[in-house]
C-alpha cells in the first residue's frame, strides 16, 4: 500500500521522510507524463526564447533610430532608417507569430498531459479493487477528477506560460538594457532589491490565504455534495435548518479568506507599480543629467525609458505562479497517490484456464478480515456442492455479505483459499471469473440507457429476443411492456424511472442473461412486495435450478426453495441442513422460522 493509504481523510502530519517519498512520487509522475512529449516540449522552449528576444527588440531598435538613422538621414543617407523601420516592421511581425505559434504548442502540450492524466485517473480508479472505493469516498474520488486536474491545468495553461515568458522577458529586457545603457541597467538592477522583498513578502502572505480559500471551498462542496446525495434523508429528519446554519458558516468563511486574498493584492498592487515608477524617475533624472552633458544619446535615454516601463509588467504574474505552482502540486500529490494505489486483489499473471465449470464453491481454512484488527470470519471450511441452492441467514453484521464478496473475489481471504471446480479463485482469469460468478445485491445499479440496454449487461452481444426471454423468465416483461416506449425506455427519462422492486427484477434479468454457473443473490428481493416476490419466485426457481446458488435473504419465504440452510452468527456458520432438518430441531432457525409462522396468522 502507497504512503496515502486507503483509509480516513488525507493527512497533514507526513514526517520528513514520508514528504520526500511523495514528492518523489509526484515528481515520477510528471516524468511519465512529459517524457514521451519531450520533442514538442524542446521545440516550445526554442520558440518561446526567440520570440521573447524578437519583442524585446523593440526599444533597442527606437534608439538606433533616433541616434543613428535619423542623423545620417539628416546627412542625407535614408538607408539606415529604412533598415531599422524594416529591422522593427520584422522582429514585430516575427515576434507576433512566434507567439501564436508559442501559445498553440504550449496549448498542445498541456492538453496532451491532462488528456493523460484524466484517463490515468479513470481507468486506475476503475481498475482498483472494491476495498480501496469501500475506504475512499466517492466525493474525495470525484475531487481528483475535477478540482486537482483543474489545478493543474490552470497551471499547465497560464502559470508555467506566465513564469517562462515572464522570466525571459526580464533577463532579455536587463541584457539589453546594460548594453544600451550601463547606468540605467544598474538603477534597474537597485530595484530588484525591493520587488524581490516585495515578492517574497506576496508569496509568503498568499500562500497561507490561498490555502485556506482552497480548504474552505473544499468543505463547501463536500458540504455540499453531502446533503444533495443524502437529500431525501435531510428532508425526512428536516435537516434543512441546521444545514442552513452550517452551510452560512461555511460560505462566511470563504468570503473572508477570499478577502484576505483581495487586500493583499490590495497592497502588492499598488507596491509594484510604485516600485517601477520611482525606478524610472531614477532612471530619467540620472539620463537627464548625462544627456544634458552630452554623456548620453537621447535614443538610448527614451529606449532605457521604454525597457524600464516594460520591466515590471510580468512581476505580477509571476508573483501569481507561486499560488497555482502550490495548488498544482498539491494536486499532483494526491492524483500521484491514487495512481500508485495498487489493486488489493490482484490478477493472476498466468490463468488457469477454467472449461466448463460445475460450479462447486469450497471454503479452505479461510480466515478474513477487512482490517487487520478484527476478524470478521474466523478460520472455516465450507463447501457448496455443483447446483445445490444455500440459502444463508442469519443477523444484521453476522457476515453474509462478506462470506459473499469473497466467493465472487470483490475481496481475497487474509488466509486459506476459495476455489472453484477446486481451482483457487486467484489463480483464475477475471473473465473467466465474472463469466461463472455472478453477484446480485440490493443495490440494483442502473446505469444510462435504456431498458435493454441494461439488461444486456450480464451479456452484451445478447439479441432482442433473449433480453425479453430474459425478462420473462423473472417475471419483468410485464411491467417493462408497461413503460412508455417497451425495452427502449430510457431509465434516466421521466416515465422511465422505475420503482426499487422493479429496479431488482431488472437486475435479475441481467443476471439471468449472464447465465452464470454460481449465482449469489445478497437481498435480492429485499424490495420486492408479496406478489412480486411470489411471481419472481417462479423465475428465481428456473434461474436457479441448474446452478450453485447463494441466496442471502432475511424473509424466510425466500428460504423455502432453498435445498440446504446456512445459519451465521458473529462470522461463524452455526447451523447447516435442509430447511426440514433445521424447522424440526431446535436450533436459531426453529426458533426464526416458529416466529415467521406465528406472524403470518
Ligand atoms: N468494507 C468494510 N470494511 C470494514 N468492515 C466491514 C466492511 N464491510 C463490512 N464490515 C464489517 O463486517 C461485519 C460483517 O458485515 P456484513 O456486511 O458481511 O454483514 P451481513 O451479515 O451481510 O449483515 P446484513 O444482514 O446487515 O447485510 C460487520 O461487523 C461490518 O461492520
Ligand atoms: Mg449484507
């Protein structure tokens, strides 16, 4: 497991070593992101070097003019003006289009790197065993796909672009200005003294104000993701008062710090710009001095002007880049840290390969635990024997679902091993894997679609005809011929949605397509009224008769096609048999099975 871990919230207290690790772990990242784009970065680079000295030219070129050519034209000779007009019309033009050229390569190679990353994300998040979306809640998921890839974006796009051309800018802009004009250029190099005071002071500052709008803005979409997601449970209890209060706290939060944020520009601002202009009265009144001596051409006093007024324009920006650089890397870490997550159920390297499978499910010395503090299922033998239907009951927390996940390896044992057909669970191909076991549970996701296309999930090159035999067989065909347009009803559209029973006779369909050799039905029919359970109970005796079948179920009825009952309590199976055996003794299942009956009269 990676440094983050799976479990609780990101933390803060990292030791020294475990920070290094990580940047470690981003800095590799960003490796494997830029590497194979190394050529297109080298030729952005280039651009941007010429492009920034081709606009940099400029005053360079006005002071020439005013010195040289415009006393030779006096003299006569237009040529050096001609040259230096067309020296400005060229370096502008040239400039112009290195630049478009400049921000479509730059453009092109951070849309690369997030394309990259986006799916990276996606996939690797996909491909992750069901232990780490257990631990890792959905809305910390959904924040690596959105906000820290726009971190990183915002970065890619404009910081880097901001911090390299500006950077560029000024070192060209110094350059030129200590070959046009000593003096000047040392005036402007005293005043890198106090920007750079004055810069450090923004960073420092906004950094510690940028953090916590980032930190407050955090919580007010988890705040907020939480009470829509959980919105029928805040109308039920009437929440709404109190998450009104809570959430206006929250909002007044954000509010200020983003204030905070705004003075300090506030002040950093006006700083700069104050900065910039005393540097050029400086610059004026010690050019003023020497011009009037005659120690300096008046070209090269106005280009030192025009260099100094330039100079500072980028230093903003640039103070800027620290902020999102911060949030961009912050962003890295994380998406690092889930990227290097490793699936806790591994594929095999080399497959059994599993021909036709009986379906005999065998528990060996099988201990589990989700966490390495407490066992849930203490060590067992169990087997289910090639078509026999268990039914499994037993109380709230007992292990059924776990026992479950297990048999379709959503989790591997901590010790022992669950086999197939006597082949380790481990060892098979996950194709093969989800060909033979099939897990149905209450949740009964649908995704976008329609109907058919739903059902079709457990095979998806079934025909028309197979999904509605699929649907007959649980008993869904009639309710879904009810729906506006049949089997093409879209389930996101009004009129398509359909209840929580019908939800799950869906689902059986879906699994009764699949065809699987082992069949695990986790509450299955939880949902479902009387009658409805009554009609599936006729399916769920075709879909379960020529297969091994799990069926979890806390209504006894359900029980009764079972062939053979398993009783749990505490991760331990305590009573096994037929439903005859165990209603005539007198273990737990007498005692549930004596109150069920008593309750129907
Ligand atoms: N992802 C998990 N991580 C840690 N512990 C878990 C996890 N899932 C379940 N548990 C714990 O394992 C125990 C067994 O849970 P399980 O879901 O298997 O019970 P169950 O018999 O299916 O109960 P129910 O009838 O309520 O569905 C419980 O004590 C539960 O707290
Ligand atoms: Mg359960």
């Amino acid at each position: 497991m990676s440094v983050m871990g799976t479990s609780g919230e990101e933390r803060n207290d990292y030791t020294k070593d475990e920070s290094r690790q990580i940047r470690q772990r981003s800095l590799r990242l960003l490796g494997s992101l830029i590497s194979p784009l190394r050529a297109r970065v080298i030729l952005t680079m280039v651009v941007v070097v010429v492009s920034t000295a081709a606009q940099v030219a400029g005053p360079a070129l006005i002071a020439f003019g005013i010195d040289r050519a415009l006393p030779a034209l006096i003299n006569g000779n237009s040529l050096p003006l001609v040259l230096v007009v067309a020296a400005y019309l060229i370096t502008g033009v040239a400039g112009a289009t290195m630049i478009a050229w400049y921000t479509v390569l730059s453009a092109r190679v951070s849309q690369a790197i997030l394309f990259d990353l986006r799916k990276r994300v996606f996939l690797h998040t996909q491909r992750l065993s069901l232990e780490f979306h257990e631990s890792y809640t959905s809305g910390r998921i959904i924040a690596r796909q959105t906000s820290d890839l726009d971190a990183i974006r915002e970065l890619l796009d404009s910081g880097i672009n901001q911090l390299v051309q500006g950077a560029l800018y000024m070192v060209f802009i110094a350059i030129a200005m200590f070959s046009l004009d000593w003096v000047s250029g040392l005036v402007l190099f005293a005043s890198l003294a106090p920007l750079a005071f004055l810069t450090r002071w923004f960073q420092l500052r906004s950094q510690l104000h940028f953090r916590e709008t980032r930190t407050t803005s955090a919580k007010l979409i988890v705040h907020f993701v939480e009470t829509m997601t959980g919105i029928r449970a805040v109308k039920a209890f009437r929440k709404e008062e109190r998450n009104r209060e809570h959430f206006g706290g929250l909002v007044e939060k954000y509010r200020d710090a983003n204030a905070r944020v705004i003075r300090l520009f506030g002040i950093f601002d006006p700083a700069l710009v104050l900065i910039g202009n005393v540097a050029l009265a400086m610059i004026l009144l010690l050019g003023g001095l020497r011009v009037s001596t005659g120690d300096l051409a008046i070209g090269a006093l106005l280009g030192a002007l025009l260099y100094a007024r330039q100079f500072f324009a980028p230093a903003q920006e640039m103070a800027m880049f620290y902020n999102s650089y911060q949030s961009a890397a912050a962003a890295l870490e994380k998406i690092s840290g889930v990227l290097e997550e490793e699936p806790s159920v591994v594929d095999p390297t080399t497959p059994i390969d599993l021909r036709k499978a009986s379906g005999t499910v065998k528990f060996d010395g099988v201990e589990f635990a989700y966490n390495s503090d407490k066992v849930i299922l203490p060590k067992f033998d169990l087997e289910l024997p090639a078509g026999q239907t268990v039914a499994m009951v037993g109380t709230t927390g007992a292990g059924k679902s776990t026992l479950a996940k297990l048999i379709s390896r959503f989790y591997d044992p901590s010790q022992g091993t669950v086999s197939l057909d006597g082949v380790d669970l481990r060892k098979l191909h996950p194709k093969d894997l989800r060909r033979a076991i099939v897990m149905v549970t209450q949740e009964a996701y649908l995704f976008s679609g329609n109907v058919a296309d739903n059902i079709s999930l457990g095979k998806p090159d079934a025909t028309r005809e197979e999904i509605v035999a699929a649907a007959k067989a649980v008993g869904a065909h009639e309710f879904i011929e009810a729906l506006p347009n049949g089997y093409d009803t879209d389930v996101n559209k009004r009129g398509g949605r359909v209840s929580a029973g019908q939800r799950q006779l869906l689902s059986f369909a879906r699994a009764f397509i699949a065809d699987p050799v082992v069949l695990i039905l986790d509450e299955a029919t939880a949902s479902l009224d009387i009658p409805s359970e009554r009609l599936v109970q006729a399916g769920l005796q075709t879909l379960l008769s020529d297969r091994t079948a799990i069926i979890i179920a806390h209504r006894l009825s359900t029980v009764a096609i079972a062939d053979r009952v398993l009783v749990m309590e505490h991760g331990r199976v305590i009573e096994d048999g037929t439903p005859q055996e165990l209603i005539s003794g007198s273990g737990k299942f007498a005692q549930l099975h004596a109150a069920w009956k008593d309750s129907l009269v």
